[in-house]
C-alpha cells in the first residue's frame, strides 16, 4: 500500500500528495471523497474500497499563501530539474546564489539555482556578467504542480487534469 494520492481541495486545486493510508484515514473520517480510483481494492473485514488515485477534500482547507513554495533545497534542485544551470551537469549538485550573500543577495527563488560543485567553485563571490557564465533559465518561484510531482516520483495519468498539465510517465 506504498502508492501516492493525489489530494486536491474542495474547489479542484492540488494541495498535498499522501500515502494510500493517509488518503484512506480522509474517507474512513468522512473528510474526503473519491475523484480517481485505481482497479485494484483495499479490504478489510467490513469494507472494501477503490485504491484511490485522487481525494477531494469536502470542506475548504486553508493553504496560507506561499506555504507551498517555501525556498528549500529539494525545491530549487526539483524546479531546476536536477541539472546545473550553468553548464546542464547532473553530478555533484549544489545550490548557488546568483547574488552573492556577500554582494548583498537573499535567499529567494529569483536569485537561487542549481549549480554542479565545480560551476559553484569557478563562479565563487562574482556575478555571472563578470567572469562569463550565464544562465539556462531565469530563476522564478516553482508553480505548486512542480513541487508536489517529485514528492511523488513520476506523475499518473490521473492526477493530470488536476495538476493543469499533461502527464509524463505513470
């Protein structure tokens, strides 16, 4: 019973991904209702439900703005698609300010990225404009979809509708 679910608030948004037990718990307390149901059934000695691929939660839960999006490494490492951003490397991974902190950077999405160990050496204290290197992409703030995707490994077909784009493996 290892399989992820796919729980999505009572207006359709996507909000958390949960174990098979966790996602049972929600149902069994009436807190939640079945969308997706995989072929497969859970039993115990009274009941006998679908495998649920996808709850809806029957009441609005509040997420606080920003609460999904915290900055963190996984964050940064998953939104850049574990590769460096200055040279597509997908060894020795770390996280590089584009701004140095000593230059007067922060910890923000705009201004953090995946680097490899030897793109962060080479950039050091210096800005990209001066010692050459650039950017794959623009740093930016991950959408939730991005960041409740790899929590899970790859995406279902079913939880698509849900997360507003296609599936890529499942």
């Amino acid at each position: 019973m290892p399989r992820r679910v796919l729980v999505v608030n009572s207006t359709y948004e996507p909000i958390n991904v949960c174990t098979t037990r966790r996602a049972i718990v929600l149902l069994m307390k009436q807190k939640a209702e079945i969308l997706e149901a995989g072929d497969s059934f859970i039993r115990s000695e009274r009941a006998s439900l679908h495998q649920p691929l996808v709850v809806r939660l029957l009441n609005y839960a509040r997420v606080p703005p920003g609460e999904r999006r915290r900055l963190s490494r996984r964050a940064v490492l998953t939104r850049d698609g574990f590769r460096c951003q200055y040279c597509g490397s997908a060894k020795h991974l770390t996280l590089d300010h584009v701004v140095p902190t000593s230059r007067g950077g922060t910890n923000t999405w705009d201004n953090v990225v995946t680097s490899c160990a030897p793109c962060n050496v080479r950039k050091g204290a210096h800005l990209t404009s001066e010692i050459g290197m650039a950017l794959h992409r623009k740093p930016r703030p991950p959408s939730l979809a991005e960041l409740l995707v790899p929590s899970a490994g790859t995406v279902p077909d079913s939880w698509a509708p849900y997360l507003g784009f296609a599936a890529t493996a499942g």
